[in-house]
C-alpha cells in the first residue's frame, strides 16, 4: 500500500485505504475509473517525481466537481516548438518582402517626366495663381529691387533716421568693413592679406552713383564681391547705403 507522502493522487478512503481521485468504488469492492474523468498525467517532468498543479489541473479532485475538458490541448514538443517560430518567421518575411516598393521603381514621377493623368500631359504641375513663393518679399518695387523701371533709384524707399543710421553702421562693420574698411577707403585687413581691393567709396563715380547701383551691387554682388542677398534684407541694404552716404559726406561736405 502507498504511502501519503508518496502519492499525491490518492487520497485515503474513510476504510482507512487509498483511492484514487479518478477512481471510484464498485460494489464487489473493486475500484473503477470514471468514465468523465481525463487521466491524470504522469507526475514530475517526464515522469521523474515531483508534483505538478498545473499539469494536472484536469484531474478531479475532491469538492470541485466535474473537471473541465482538456482533452483537445496536448503540449508541443521542443521541435514542434521550434518548427511552429520557423514558420511564423517565414509568414512574416514573406509578408514584409511581398508589401515593400522596389527602390528603383517607386510610383512617383522624375522631373519633367511625361505623364498621361493629366490631359497637358504634364507631372509638373503649374502653380496656382497667385502663388506667392517661399521667402518672396511683398512691398514696394523700388524698396524691393532698388529699381524704378528699368533704371536704378535715386531716392531712398524709406525715411533715413539716425536708428537707420545705426543700424546701417552695424551691419556695415559686419558685412563690408573687412574689404572696405571702417572709413570706405578699400584698404580693410582681408585686401592686406591679398583679396583684390575694392575701390573707395570716396572716389567721385560712386558718390555721383545712385542709391539703387549699391542695391543691385549688394544684391547680386559685382567682381570679386560676392552677393549679400541671403545675409541682409532689403531694409538693411538700405540702411548699409544710408551710412555709406553718411560716411561720402564726412569728407566731401558739399
């Protein structure tokens, strides 16, 4: 006979013997298995000792009445572990390599590309009217370009006051200072080093020369100097012109 510290799927009879939780007594005496009731699966990992609940969760037991059907559930094996992730891996390969684009044939047209969408015949679209482009500047043509017509401004677009004034010095010791130097001689540290001398703005064709032929120098950029469009507004050009006049009449007083 068994004894309880060793068989932890019997259970002592009110006789004082054993029986299991899945058996039942027979009236000759005998013990026969319940026909509801799943087998208990073998104790331990691989039938090695050791008590295990959940493995055998199926089973019967004393008080809870009718186990719940496991039978349709069997544990995989490590192989069929590792054949069930082989397979997932796949699907999931096969599912990302069937929804991505080829680099080279993506569904976008290359500039100036044909097209048969559209009834020009055109992937390049036109703009819409009155499409203002990015960084376009809105105001007065003159204050904008320096130019009346086709000819450069005489006159300044906007009042000149000594916050102009100042403001022109600044940008001017930054920006211009280094080729013109300070006093617009032509001889800043950069020229002494050997960059090609600008002429002075003393000589007498650039004090003669309208406020607009600065703007379009400054602008595009004229020889050797380069364009400053991208480093000073248009307000700041006009305020550099403003203390380049400035400095013309410091010493040639009409």
């Amino acid at each position: 006979m068994p004894s309880e510290s060793s068989c932890h799927d019997e259970r002592p009879h009110e006789c004082g013997h054993y029986e299991r939780p899945d058996e039942r007594p027979h009236e000759c005496g005998h013990y026969e298995r319940i026909a509801d009731t799943p087998p208990c699966p073998p104790l331990g990992k691989g039938g090695q000792g050791g008590y295990q609940p959940e493995a055998r969760a199926g089973c019967q037991t004393e008080g809870k009445g009718a186990p719940e059907d496991n039978s349709s559930w069997l544990p995989l094996s490590q192989a069929q572990r590792r054949c069930v992730l082989i397979f997932s891996a796949w699907l999931a390969t096969a599912v990302t390599v069937g929804c991505q684009q080829q680099m080279a044939d993506q569904p976008s047209y290359r500039p100036l590309e044909p097209s048969s969408f559209f009834l020009d015949g055109l992937s390049a679209r036109p703009p819409v009217p009155g499409t203002v482009a990015r960084g376009t500047r809105l105001g007065p043509a003159r204050r904008l370009t320096g130019k009346e017509g086709d000819r450069d401004a005489e006159q300044f677009p906007l009042p000149i006051t000594r916050r102009v004034l100042e403001r022109g010095r600044e940008r001017y010791t930054i920006y211009c200072a280094v080729c013109h130097d300070a006093a617009g001689m032509g001889k800043g540290p950069i020229v002494a080093r050997g960059y090609t001398p600008p002429p002075s703005y003393h000589i007498r064709a650039l004090r003669e020369a309208a406020v607009g032929h600065y703007f379009d120098v400054i602008t595009h950029g004229y020889g050797s100097m380069p364009s400053y469009e991208a480093e000073l507004p248009p307000d700041d050009r006009w305020a550099i012109i403003a203390y380049i006049r400035a400095l013309q009449l410091s010493r040639h007083v009409p």
